[in-house]
C-alpha cells in the first residue's frame, strides 16, 4: 500500500515539476530565445550577485562555483560553468566579462599532491583589472595579475602576469 502511495505522490512531484519547467522554459525562450538550466529558471543572476557582495549589475549564472574570499566589482558578467576560487583571495574588477567555463585560481594543490601530503597546498592572490575580457574556458593560474583592458583569448592558460590592454592568446589558437 505504502508502495503505490509513493509511487502515485511521486508520479504527481514528476508532473507537476513538468508543468512549472515547461512554463518556465517557454517564458524565457520567447522572451530571450534562450534556454537554461534549471537552476538559472529558478534564480535571478542579479539577485546572485547580490547575494554574494559583488558589485551593482554583476550578472552570475547559478551554476557558478565560487570558493572563498571572492571580490568582483560593477557590471560584470560571469558565465555558466565558471570557477572562481577565491581561497587565496581573488579580485575581479568592473566591467568585466567571465565566459563559460573560465576558471580563476588563487590556489593549487600540486606540491601537496606530489609530495604525498608532506608539502603545503599553496595560496596566491589573483588580480583581474577593470574591463578585462576572459574567453570561453580559459584557465588563470593562482598569482596572476592581469592588467586592465586586456583580452584573454578561448582555451588559454594563463600563469604569468599580463599587461593592461595586452591580448594572450594560446599559440595554437593564432596558428
């Protein structure tokens, strides 16, 4: 009996979950001709950025992981999928773009991996200036300063600092 209740109440769950998602997906598909996931439905990206300090018109997609001590100024735009470790402290300024996927750190765990334990993780802060652009599934190493106005091409990996207005790319990339 118990059974067939649960099964009934989650058949019930399953349809009426359909209805709002379906609802909510029509909605914003007319409105922006765009889908999401389900957690972006949900949650306003504003309202997120809110809900976590940063800057007046910061937009973040829900599925945005972010690890500690994360500061990122006005307007900024950050993707779906990104990371931003903050654990080592991490400043984003204003008007910056996040693509999706773009992952900022501020640590690593290498010598500690290697060592077998016996070495520290490490922590360095990472620095993003001000009008700064970050292509899709880009990768910024802990320690990084990148200069203001600077453009970070797709598929990059950056380890060293960049000066402001500079454009890195992966060297595959230009080939």
């Amino acid at each position: 009996m118990l059974k067939k209740y649960l099964k009934k109440l989650k058949n019930l769950f399953l349809t009426i979950y359909k209805k709002i998602y379906n609802k909510l997906y029509l909605n914003k598909k007319i409105k922006y001709n765009r889908s999401f996931s389900l957690g972006d439905y949900l949650n306003d990206r504003w309202e997120r950025g809110k809900k976590e300090g940063f800057g007046e018109g910061t937009s973040v997609y829900d599925n945005v992981l972010i690890l500690g001590d994360v500061k990122v100024g006005k307007n900024c735009w950050i993707g779906p999928n990104v990371v931003l470790d903050g654990s080592g402290g991490l400043e984003i300024g204003d008007y910056c773009s996040i693509s999706a996927g773009a992952q900022i750190y501020s640590h690593h765990t290498v010598k500690w991996s290697t060592s077998l334990g016996k070495e520290k993780i490490e922590y360095k802060p990472t620095k993003i200036g001000n009008g700064v652009y970050i292509g899709p599934h880009s990768v910024i190493q802990m320690g990084s300063v990148i200069g203001d106005q600077a453009i970070i091409g797709a598929l990059t990996f950056v380890n060293k600092n960049i000066k402001k207005g500079a454009k890195f790319f992966n060297k595959k990339n230009n080939e």
